[in-house]
C-alpha cells in the first residue's frame, strides 16, 4: 500500500459512514442485480501478468459484495457471472475463468457459512465444461434454501431465457392437449414469468453494471423491465464498498412510477 492509501485512508472510512449513515434503509431495494463487468480491463491497466489474476481478484470481491448485502439485508441478489456470448471468447481466457469460478463454488460455503442464504444458477449450464457444473450442483446441494437468495447467472443469455420460457409454456399447454388456437391465447406475460429462469423471484428492483459500459447486454431483460440503473466507472474488480453505497443512496432518492 502506498503512501497515498494511507493518508487517504481516514477520509474514505469518513465518507462510507456519511454514506451509510445517510442511507434510507426503508426504501432499499429487496432484488439486486449485478453485471460483474471489466475483469480483463483491469488485469491490462494494472500490469497484472494474466487474466487469471485479475479473475481472482475479482472473486475475492464478489465474496465481499454479499457481506455487504448481508449487512445491509438485501434479501436477493442475482449475479451474471458469465453471458453465453462470453463462451465464443478464445479458450486461453476462458479456461483459467473456469478454474477460478470453481474455486469460487468451492469457497463459497465456508464464505457465508454464518449467512442464512440459499444458492441457484441459471443458464444453459449445459455448455459449460462438465467439472465446473458439478461444481456449481454441489454448491446448490449444499445451499438449497436460506432466508435470502443468491442466484449465479452463468452461460446466461436474456434472449434465450424469454425463447426458452415461451417454449415451455407452449410445451406444458400442448402436452394438455389444448388446440393450437387456445394456446396463442393462452401466451401472455403472466404464463412467460411463470416460465422464466427465475421464476418465484422478484424481480430486480436495482441493476449494477460496472466499468463503465450504459448497457444491459441481455441480464434480465425480462424482469428488469422496470428496474432502475446503475451504470459505475470502475471495473468490477476495483469495485468498492463507496461505490456501492453511492447506487444505493442514488436508488433510494428515485421515483419509480414503473412506466407510469
């Protein structure tokens, strides 16, 4: 640690108690979503010697991030840990992120082993490597259920995810034998959530994206139709405890009409 951190050190922990001790704790949001974005940004401007190192890092943060929800009591938070169109990335980057999610998924029991919290992933786990989803169905065996939820979006594709719900509805309405007319009436927004992902979830009420990207790129689309935003400079790994106290502060003081 420098000298700068040090001597700046005092003036953050002030700022963090200001934010908090600010913060509207009656209108936190009870669903966050998070878009963990700018890992391999941050291994380039950090002189890290490979991606791997900058995948770490920002795992080491993503345990920090759920004690702060937990000290803050956010019931649910979803994580999009890896997009589908992140699979089409070469496999010199995607190998060592594999390794690095499994020791997540390994650490992550003794992590929040004082937390009440019960885990689930969402994607097409099914074109992930067979090791890193056995991984991720033993940590679901190990977490079933908790007071609050932590769901991992992982191969997760929010176009596939509505292609897929619609699938299903059509799938379990044909398997009653309801005539090809009744099930296009039958399709409707309410039948689509049931079948979504996340279904039995609320829907997110706040979406974080970090390093500096103003887009979804897909992460809920459906349920976060009316969300607000949070869009922050910094790369994920960089991401800190300020920061996310800003979003939540910034969230608290919105008036959500909910297209209204």
């Amino acid at each position: 640690m420098g000298f700068g951190d040090l001597a700046t050190r005092p003036l953050y922990r002030l700022y963090e108690g200001h934010l908090l001790s600010g913060l509207d704790r009656s209108k936190l949001p009870q669903h966050i979503g998070v878009i963990h974005d700018g890992h391999r940004r941050y291994a380039r401007s950090e002189g890290l010697p490979d991606y791997a190192a900058s995948y770490r890092v920002g795992m080491a943060k993503f345990i920090e991030f759920l004690q702060w929800t937990e000290d803050l009591e956010i019931p649910t938070v979803t994580c999009w840990l890896l997009s589908k169109e992140n699979l089409e990335r070469p496999d010199a980057e995607l190998v060592p992120y594999y390794e690095v999610l499994e020791e997540l998924f390994e650490e992550i029991p003794a992590a929040l082993a004082a937390h009440d919290v019960g885990v689930g992933f969402i994607g097409s786990l099914d074109l992930l490597p067979p090791d890193l989803v056995a991984e991720a169905k033993t940590l679901e065996e190990r977490m079933p259920d908790g007071e609050r939820r932590l769901t991992i979006a992982l191969a997760y594709g929010g176009r596939q995810e509505i292609v897929d719900a619609v699938k299903d509805l059509v799938g379990t309405l044909a398997d009653e034998g309801m005539p090809a007319d009744q099930i296009v009436e039958r399709i409707d927004a309410d039948g689509i959530g049931a079948n979504l992902y996340t279904a039995g979830l609320p829907d997110p009420d706040l979406v974080i994206r970090t390093s500096g990207e103003a887009r979804l790129s897909g992460f809920l689309l459906w349920q976060a139709a009316y969300a607000e935003y949070a869009f922050v400079d910094v790369y994920w790994p960089a991401f800190r405890h300020v920061d996310f106290l800003r979003a939540l502060r910034d969230f608290t003081r919105r008036n959500r009409r909910y297209g209204k």
